[in-house]
C-alpha cells in the first residue's frame, strides 16, 4: 500500500509539472537543458517534467512607457521631453518570438536599449535646430525618431505603433525671454493695429469734412445762381413794367417823372408795412425830392437808350 501511495503521489505531481497553462494574450517559450524548442500557445499545454522548461512568458498585447529626458540645441538652449512610447511584438510568428526571447538578456535590458535609442534620436534631431524652431517641429521629430526605430525594433521582434511628445518645454528662464518677447511682439502689433485705426479714422473723417465742404460750395453755388436769375428775371419784369407804364403816359401826354414820383412813393409805403425796427433815412425836402426824381429820370433815359439801342441792333 505504501508503494502505491508513493507512485500515485508521484504521478499526481509528474501530471502537475506536465501541464502548463499560458494565459491569452501571453506566449511561453520552452527549452530543453537550456536550448530553444517550441513556442506554447494560449491555453492548455503539457511540457515533459525535468527536461523541458518554461524560459519566458512573453506577452504580445501593447504595452507603453512613459520617457523623460532633456535635450540641448544648436545655440545651447535646454529642452525638457515628456513623450509617451506605445509598441508591441511584431507578429506571433517562430522567429519573431526568438528574437524577443532571446535578443536581450531580460525585460530591463530591452527597456534600458529602447529608451536610450530613443533619447539618442531626439537629442541628435535637437542638435541641428535652434531654439526658436523646437515648438514647431513636433511633427518632424516624431517622424524622424520612427524612421530610425522601425528597423532597428523589428530586428528586436518588436513594432513601434505610437510615439507621443506630450510636452516640450525650456528652462524657466528661456520660458520667461520667450513669453516677453511673444509679450513685446503682440504689443508691437497692437500698436501698429491701433495706427492704422486711427490713420483711418483721421482719414476717413478728413474725407467727410472734404465732401460736407464740395457738397456745400455746391449748394452755395446753385443758391447764388438762382437768386441771380430770380434778381435778374425781377429787374426784367420792373424794366418791362416801366416801360409799359412810360408808353401809356407819352400816349396820354403825362409827364414820365410821375412814374418815378409813384415808385419812390410806393417804396416809402413798402419800407413802413414790412420794417422791422431799422432805421432808414430818406431826404423829403423839396430840393432832396427833386435831386431824387433826377437821379431816377437819369436812370430811366439811360435804360432807355440802351433798349433803343438793341432794337436798332435788331433790325440790323
């Protein structure tokens, strides 16, 4: 009974060496006295107890690590990376499991490789550029970095899916020159917004005021051109009148200077209906009405001769 029991405890612990259970996502790889032999997949596995051994479990899902690490540039400018690096194995294939297994002596070789490589890239990258230029190059340092990583990495077994500079950043005091000059070029562009502003403004202004004056002068010119031809249209019918009036008279055989007499009358009236408080001085005298009715007469025979005149020039 003590034989049986010992075997069957043995044989209960050879099946528990033997079965091996590798999880999803995982590969395990086996040796045999330390030499490569097979690749287990998820699930259920058996090994053979004492001679074949569990070397690795590798997993194939993605994994990530996070960097941080400084650079310096052409004109010796520190900048501070942030940067988070996304990767995988390449494939589930034989060889591509070997070379994750066996390339590096453990998880933290690799690691160590993959972040110096990585590190090396972007300060070379760096190097070249100046510091005024770094903000704008994320794009070109992550394609640069990934050109160079590829195949490095797939000799590795591995594949680069992502690689992400979450920050980049200088020191603080490079930090401080670049927010003032940033300040110092916004205020210069204000400035410049604020002049051209006020230059329109002044312009626009000088414009209205150009062509409130045009438009005036244009108004004052066709003012004074009508109150011309009412005057003259005014002077035309007195002069149409008086000569009416002077007709009728020489017919009736009056003297003319009556007329001048009613005119110099007929003004005195309009003077004291439509005076508003002005003062007029006219001379009632004898002698004063006299030189009036002269002056009047004078005027009426030298507006007379004048339309003699272009009659005869008419009927020449």
């Amino acid at each position: 009974m003590d034989f049986l029991l010992v075997l069957f405890i043995l044989a209960i612990i050879v099946l528990y060496l033997s079965v091996v259970i590798v999880r999803q996502g995982t590969v395990a790889v086996v040796t045999v006295f330390g030499k490569y032999t097979r690749v287990m997949t998820p699930g259920l596995n058996f090994k053979i107890p004492f001679i074949e051994f569990i070397y690795r479990r590798i997993s194939i899902q993605n994994r990530s690590v996070e960097l941080a690490f400084q650079a310096i540039t052409s004109d010796q400018a520190n900048v501070n990376f942030k940067a988070m690096l996304v990767y995988s194995v390449l494939n589930q294939a034989e060889e591509t499991i070997k070379n994750v297994a066996f390339k590096f002596i453990d998880e933290a070789s690799f690691m160590q490789a993959l972040i110096r490589t990585i590190e090396g890239s972007i300060r070379s990258f760096v190097a070249t550029k100046r510091q005024s230029e770094i903000l704008g190059l994320r794009s070109e340092i992550i394609e640069h970095v990934k050109a160079q990583l590829d195949t490095l990495l797939e000799s590795w077994g591995y594949h680069l899916i992502d690689l992400q500079l979450n920050d980049i950043a200088f020191d603080e005091v490079i930090m401080r020159s670049m927010a003032q000059v940033v300040a110092s070029s916004n205020l210069k562009a204000a400035a410049e917004n604020e002049g051209q502003a006020l230059l329109i403004t002044k312009t626009k202004a000088a414009q209205a005021e150009g062509n409130a004056i045009q438009i005036s002068a244009e108004a004052e010119k066709t003012a004074s051109q009508l109150r011309g031809q009412g005057v003259a249209l005014f002077r035309e019918e007195v002069a149409k009148g008086m000569a009416e009036s002077a007709r009728v008279m020489n017919e009736a055989k009056l003297d003319a200077s009556l007329i001048l007499f009613s005119i110099w009358t007929e003004a005195i009236k309009h003077f004291a209906e439509n005076g508003k408080g002005n003062v007029i001085f006219l001379d009632g005298s004898t002698d004063g009405m006299e030189k009036t009715m002269q002056q009047l007469m004078a005027i009426q025979k030298l507006n007379g001769d004048d339309a003699n005149g272009a009659v005869q020039a008419g009927k020449r």
